[in-house]
C-alpha cells in the first residue's frame, strides 16, 4: 500500500459526459502528479500540483482540468469525453525536495462507451 | 518524441537466472532515473533508482546500471522470482523546475519455473 488513495476504481461514462476523479496523496507529501496511460502505453505525464499551485504541465488537453484543494487532495476534472479517453488514470505523490520517488496510486480506470 | 525508450515489450527467464531489463533514453539532462514494477490492476510500485552521477546502484535482487555515455541503463535482477513477473517501466526525472517523470512504455517479465 502506497498510501496514496484514487476513486472511484472504476467509471463508465458515455461521450460528451464529464467525471471527476479524486485523489489524496500520501501524509506529508505536498506535490501531487497526475499520469494517464492508455492500452499498452506508458504512462504519460499530465499535471503537477505542488501544495496548491499549478507546478508544471505536460499533454494535458484543454478539456481536462485539476485542482489541489487546501487539505492537498486533488481532483481531475473530464469533459466532453471521446471514445480515446478511455485510460488508466494514475495519481502520485512526493514529497518535493527531498527525493525523486513518486508514490502511486491504484488508478481509475476510465471507460468511454 | 520518445525520450525514454524500452525497446523490448516482453522477456521470459527461467527462475533463478538473471533478468536483464534495458532502457535508452535521449535526453542528457535527466537527473535521476527510475524503475517501477507494476502489476495488473495495481498502480506502480517504485523499486530503485539511480542518480546521474552514478554508474551502478544495489538494492537487495536488484542492480541498475547506467551508461551514460551510451544513454543506456538497464536493470538486473538476481535471481529472478515467479513474484517478479509484472510489466517494469523505467522512468527519467528532468529537474528543471519540475520533477515530473518521463516513463518507458515497460516491459513485461514472465518468470518461469
């Protein structure tokens, strides 16, 4: 057990529809990563929140948006959902500064019907 | 672009022999590098790391080299285990202002008796 917790585990949504996915990084880290990976991909760097603020970002689509609340969980918000969203989403935390290691989550995995 | 490369999808090894994951990346200016194990329906599991001013890091089973001049690194398990078959990513940290991850696509290991 990493720590860090995702939910829901699983969604199934139609196209067009928008989700939320929710996750609280391990106690004390303050940096938190989102990551999707695709069927038979690697996982690809989305967004980083570091204690609040927008830190960095990667190929993250307009249509997705996240947000690091003052407790420092994170939700990342879908909308107007294509079939090619369907992925694993994977959160991560760290602790800034003091090491490289990320610390996953379980992941949602996201269908797109 | 594909900065982190792993070129091989699968590999299969008889227990107690070596595994030998490889790895290329592109990008001189990674700072740390990174491999995860992952099993299915889990999110990845960090294993070891190895910084850029080093050419070999030990944990346990577990050796990553790296060979810089190659933009090579490769990470050796001895012996190998039936519990060590899982999809292994390798992952590249930049530290420019971010400590955001570039993985691999992963390799899958199947340990066999």
């Amino acid at each position: 057990d990493s720590g860090v917790t995702q939910t829901p585990k699983h969604l199934i949504t139609a196209t067009g529809q928008r989700v939320t996915l929710r996750c609280s990084p391990r106690s004390g880290d303050l940096s938190v990563y989102w990551y999707q990976q695709s069927l038979d991909q690697g996982l690809q760097f989305l967004i980083q929140y570091y204690n609040g603020e927008e830190r960095a970002k990667g190929n993250i689509l307009e249509r997705f948006s996240a947000q690091q609340f003052p407790d420092l969980h994170s939700e990342l918000n879908l909308s107007s959902l294509e079939l090619g969203d369907s992925a694993l989403y994977f959160c991560a935390s760290s602790v800034v500064g003091q090491g490289h290691e990320q610390f996953f989550g379980p992941g949602t995995r996201l269908t797109v019907l | 672009d594909q900065q982190v490369k792993q070129n091989s999808p699968s590999l299969s090894v008889q227990e107690g022999r070596i595994s030998i994951l490889n790895c290329d990346y592109t990008n001189s200016m990674f700072d740390y590098f990174l491999w995860y194990k992952k099993y299915p329906a889990e999110g990845p599991t960090f294993l070891i790391s190895i910084s850029s001013i080093k050419d070999k890091n030990e944990d346990g089973r577990f050796t990553v080299f790296l060979n810089k001049s190659a933009k090579h690194l490769s990470l050796h398990i001895v012996p190998s285990q039936p519990g060590d078959s899982a999809v292994y990513f390798c992952a590249a940290r930049s530290f420019a202002g971010t400590d955001k991850l570039i993985f691999g696509t992963g390799t899958r290991l199947q340990v066999f008796p």
